[in-house]
C-alpha cells in the first residue's frame, strides 16, 4: 500500500482529515503532529518509502529533512484557506500541489489517485509479464511499495510466506526470467528515470536505489553502460 505522511499542524485530526483517512484506508498514513520533535520523525520514517507527504503547516526545517530523505516525492499543501504569505512560502519552497478551499477533501482525493497512477515507483507495463497472475501482482505491488533495500529474495519471500527455492521457482515461471536480471532491469529503468527524466544528481539518486555509496554507484553505472554517468550526461547536453 502506498505511505502517506501527514505533517498535522495540531496535536489532533480532524474530522474531516479523519475521514481522508477513512478514504484511504487501504493506504498507510503516517502522523507527525506538533508536539513531535525531530527524533520522532525519524523514528517513524526508519527503513520506510514514503510515497506522498501531505502537510498543513510550513515547516521549512521539516520539509528539507523530508525532502532530503525522499526527493521526488510530491508534497502537497492543505488547508481550508492560503494568504499570500504562506503562497510566497509555499514557492520558495518549491510545492507544487496546493489543495485548499471548500471543495479540497474531494480534489485532494482525486489528486492522490492521479499522483500514485504516475509514481516514479510505479513499473511499466512493459518490465511486467503479459499474464498477471495473483503472485506477478504482489511482486510488483511489493517493488513499487517497499524501499528498495526490501527488494532482495530473501525478504520477498518471507513477505509472501514462501521459501526462498519456492520463491524463486515461481519467479522464473511466471516473469520467463531470474529474479536478478529481472531486478537489475527494474534498476535500471529507475536509474534512468531519476537521473534523465527528474534531473536528479547522482548524488541523490544512490541511496535511493541502495547502493553504499556513490563510488558504488558510478562503478556499477560505467560497468552496464560502458561510460561513465559524467560523460553520458555531458553527451546529453548536446
């Protein structure tokens, strides 16, 4: 299920933030409240993949820890009015989505469904067996919900309660291929996507696909490529 964090400016929800809530319960919705403090945060947000960050308030020193740790995912503003100093706010700080006014639970609700349709973390159809059996959709639906640290063997299967040789047996049935060559393809694509289509550094890109560091990375990246990413990208500009 896709993880959303709500940043509360008070110290309880509402009842129409409860009933958003209720929307989505399908969803798992993340509560950081004002009376929080930054150790909180990241203990909530250990080892998780946050796929949407909803806030009412401007946090600035927030918003750049959370934006550090998750830099594409999208951060939308909601709140029942917006003044020109929080608008000017909200620029600055680079959100794109704003949802306010009588009519913002509804439009707020459309938007996410939209925004999860075209998640970065969402696989194309292409990387996906034509026949979606019960067990393709609970990979893909793992890969496009958990960190990408998740995205090994031996957690799958546990998540699926199976064994590892079952896991793997079944794999190769039903995606025609390894379960390696098929997660070094979903790799690449989110590679490509981040550092072409985002215009993510880097930098950036490679705690986001697990790698230790960016040395590992630029490794890994001129091994598969045959170039280096500075030489691919410096190709690209012209």
């Amino acid at each position: 299920m896709p993880v959303v964090l709500f940043l509360n400016s008070g110290d309880s929800v509402s009842e129409e933030e409860m009933a958003l809530l209720k929307h989505f319960s399908h969803w798992e919705w993340i509560l950081y409240q004002k009376s929080d403090n930054a150790k909180t945060l990241n203990q909530k947000l250990k080892n998780r993949e946050i796929h949407f960050i909803i806030s009412n308030r401007i946090d600035d020193f927030i918003l750049d820890r959370i934006r550090e740790r998750f830099p594409v995912s999208p951060i939308i503003y909601y709140a029942s009015r917006l003044d020109s100093a929080t608008l000017k706010r909200l620029y600055r700080a680079g959100i794109e989505h704003c949802v306010i006014g009588d009519s913002r639970q509804a439009l707020l609700i459309d938007l996410l469904h939209k925004l999860w349709e075209k998640h970065w973390k969402r696989l194309p159809s292409a990387l996906l067996p034509k026949k979606k059996t019960v067990f393709v959709k609970k990979v893909a639906r793992f890969i496009e919900e958990e960190p990408i640290s998740f995205f090994n063997i031996k957690y799958m299967a546990n998540t699926l309660q199976l064994t590892e040789y079952q896991f793997r047996d079944q794999f190769k049935k039903s995606f025609q291929v390894n379960f390696r060559t098929f997660k070094q393809k979903v790799l690449d694509h989110y590679e490509s996507l981040l550092l072409f289509e985002k215009k993510l550094t880097p930098g950036r890109i490679y705690p986001m696909l697990n790698y230790r560091n960016l040395s590992a990375f630029s490794r890994s990246f001129k091994v598969r490529h045959g170039n280096s990413w500075q030489n691919v990208m410096r190709l690209l500009e012209y």
